[in-house]
C-alpha cells in the first residue's frame, strides 16, 4: 500500500491530508450528532412540568441552556415567557439559526472535501501523464517502464481522489438528513413549550377577567 501511494507522486499529499481531515470529521460529526447529546430523553417533558408549575427561576434557566442543543431552545423561550406568543417565537427563531449553525459545524468543509478530491486526483493525473510524455521525449516509446510509471502515477491519483470524495460526500449528505431530522424533532418540542406557555400565561387573565 506504501508503495502504491509513493507511486501516486506529491499529488497524494493533499489527498491524504483531505482524507485525514474528513475521517476526523465523520468520526466527530457522528459523537456530535448522537440523539441523546442534542435531544435527550424526557427533556422536553421535565421543562414543561417546571412551566405548568411555575418553579422556574434564573438558574434553573441556566442550567438547562447548558444542557444540550434542545435545552438552549427551550431556555430561549423560557427566558421571554411572559412575553406575547410572537416575541417568544422570534427568540426561539433566532437562538435555533444559532443551534442549526453549530449542528451543521464542519460539513461545509466536509462537502468542499467531496468537490476538491477527484479534482486533486485529477490534477495528479495530469501531471502523471506530462511525466510521461517527457519521459517518451527523452528515450522514446522503447523504454516502457518510464511510461508504465507515469501512467501509474496517473491512475493512482485518480483512484486515490475518487476514494476519498465517494465517501466524504455519502456522511455529508447523510449528516444533513440526520441536522434536518433533529431539528423537526426540536422544533416539536419547542412548539409544545410555546404552546403551554401561552396557555399559562391566558390563564391568569381569564382568571382576572
């Protein structure tokens, strides 16, 4: 294998840094992402039991902002409950941009990886097959081992880009689904905490009323 890549020629360098660069960042994307770390079980329950009893105070606010991707949302509309509905979701709307950006951490250089590396292999390529006509210019076509190594060259760089951009498209689109899934799946729960919170905050008023 060692060899195999030494034939690839100094277009492999980018490649194998391209490859190391998206390993690390599936293999954090996948911790990141698990279920439990950005939505985690009876979560959401727990906060609207603090809401339909009122035991909310500054810390316990704090707290569940620290918790996880799901509890920053729904510290966010706690902190404005008393709040009309509409500001409540304008507060939500914009701490979820920010909850959506850090969920979607690194899969743009994960996709810019996918777009670059059969490029890279590519460039290889062509570089593979200029040593080769050079080497062709130099001795002629009675030396087939220099023409054997620039066609090598090429074809290992072509496969070696080909090997990285498959893979580092196939996580990027599938982190993608999973963003697009949790955040469905918060955007429920923060719209059942919107929900209760209107309710508790109409009551009081009817009650007055």
């Amino acid at each position: 294998m060692l060899e195999i890549l030494i034939a690839g020629g100094w277009a492999m360098v980018p490649i194998l840094i391209s490859s190391a660069v998206a390993l690390a960042i599936i293999l954090e994307r996948f911790w990141t992402l698990r279920r439990k770390a950005v939505i985690p079980p009876e979560l959401g329950q727990q906060v609207m039991t603090w809401a339909r009893s009122r035991k909310l105070d500054p810390k316990h606010i704090d707290a569940l902002r620290e918790t996880s991707p799901l509890g920053e949302l729904l510290a966010a509309a706690l902190v404005v409950r008393h709040r009309p509905r509409e500001i409540i979701k304008e507060r939500v709307e914009d701490t979820g941009r920010h909850v959506v950006h850090q969920l979607e951490r690194f899969l743009n250089t994960l996709g810019t990886i996918a777009l670059i590396s059969p490029l890279l292999g590519l460039l290889g390529t062509v570089f593979g097959m200029i040593s080769m006509f050079f080497a062709v210019m130099v001795s002629g076509v009675g030396d087939p081992l220099k023409m054997a190594g620039g066609i090598g060259e090429a074809l290992v760089c072509t496969a070696s880009g080909l090997c990285v951009a498959i893979p580092a498209y196939f996580f990027h689109r599938y982190f993608r689904g999973r963003v697009n899934e949790l955040v469905i799946d918060m955007e429920k729960q923060v719209i059942a905490l919107t929900d209760e919170l209107s309710l508790a905050s109409d009551t009081p008023a009817r009650t007055a009323g």
